[in-house]
C-alpha cells in the first residue's frame, strides 16, 4: 500500500495530546480510588495552589496525577500518582 493510500485510511485522533504529570484538585468523598474521570479533576499551576484550593471546598483533596488518559469505555480518567498532603 502506498503513502498516499495509508495517508487516506488513517484518520486523525482530535484528541491526540500526550497523557502529563501534573497537580490538581480532586474531588471526591473517599480516597479508595486510584483513576479519577476528568469532571472531578481540576489541574493547577502548583503543589502550593491545589494544597490551598483543597482545604477552601469540601470533599476536594490535593494530588498530584498523571492524565488525562482516554479509558477503553471512552471515558477521560487521571490516574493517581500521590496525594499531596499525605492521605
């Protein structure tokens, strides 16, 4: 098969952006879980930042997380390097 061809069969990903480490608020009522889906994930600049964003709302939690990751349901997940303030 050419270039050309294979060039043709081949469709873009629109989500082709590479999985990064990164830290984030996670909200969540219990820390059981180790993949979070992206609608309880908000990435900050800093440790410092997600530490002070956490302890202002309720059942948020500091980490630090690798994501997002496209799931094999098609879901978006982060998945859970450590928690920052050590839970």
């Amino acid at each position: 098969m050419g270039q050309i061809q294979m060039e043709k069969i081949m469709q873009e990903d629109p989500d082709n952006s590479l999985v990064k480490t990164c830290y984030a608020v996670i909200y969540t009522p219990s820390r059981r879980r180790k993949r979070f889906p992206e609608n309880c994930v908000t990435p900050v600049e800093s440790a410092e930042q997600a530490i002070a964003q956490a302890a202002a709302q309720e059942d948020s939690h500091p980490a630090r997380v690798m994501g997002p990751s496209r799931s094999s349901e098609g879901f978006r997940l982060y998945y859970l390097i450590d928690w920052l303030d050590g839970g």
